[in-house]
C-alpha cells in the first residue's frame, strides 16, 4: 500500500505546475512595497526570504528594513498571475517583465512608495 501511495503523489507532483507572476513584499510598518515577477513565484518567495534571512538580498534598503524590524513585519504575496498554459507559445520571461512594470505602475499611481525604485 506504501508503494502505491509513493507512486501517486510523485504522480501529482509531476503534474502540479509553476505559478507564472509577479511577487509583492509589503513592509507593513511603512506600507513600501517590493516587486519582483517570476516563471516559478513560490520558489522566487522562497529563494527572497532565504536571502533576506542570510543578508544577502540584492535590495540594500529591503534588506536594511528586513534586518531592523525583523521578519514578522513583512508579508508576501503572490499580487498578479500568467495562466501557464502550455498549449499557447507564450515566452513566459518577457510576460512576467510586463507584469512586473503593470504591477510597479499601478501602485505607483496610487502614491505607494516602493523598494524597487530607491537607488542602492
């Protein structure tokens, strides 16, 4: 019965596709956002929270943020997603760049200060 079940979750697995999209950070202390797409936006969550905890994120001001107030004062999001249809030739890169700058755009429209525009 083990065997059976170790087959049919690797079966489901196999079959679980990435999410295409853009990643927002929100400090939620000062309300500044971060802003970063990608074609698999679970592991871009993961691979973000490993550089922030290891001082290694490539935003100086995020991560001086990060390490002043602590985790617990940012969230993370999955803010806007690319239906990944493998049926349609998309170049899911260039789709999530676009997303990005609507995503930038927007929030920028609204007067939300971001991370992504601070000079590091």
């Amino acid at each position: 019965m083990e065997k059976s079940l170790r087959k049919q979750v690797k079966e489901e697995i196999k079959d679980i596709k990435p999410i295409v999209g853009v990643v927002l950070i929100k400090n939620i202390l000062n309300n500044k956002i971060y802003v970063e797409g990608s074609i698999n936006a679970n592991a871009l969550i993961n691979r973000m929270k490993f550089m922030l905890n290891s001082g290694q994120f490539e935003n100086k001001k995020l991560q001086q943020d990060w390490n002043d107030i602590g985790e617990t004062h940012f969230l993370f999001e999955i803010k806007s997603e690319i239906i990944n249809d493998q049926t349609i030739a998309l170049n899911y890169r260039k789709e999530v760049l676009k997303l990005k700058d609507t995503v930038l755009n927007e929030f920028s429209l609204l007067g939300v200060c971001n991370y992504n525009n601070i000079e590091v």
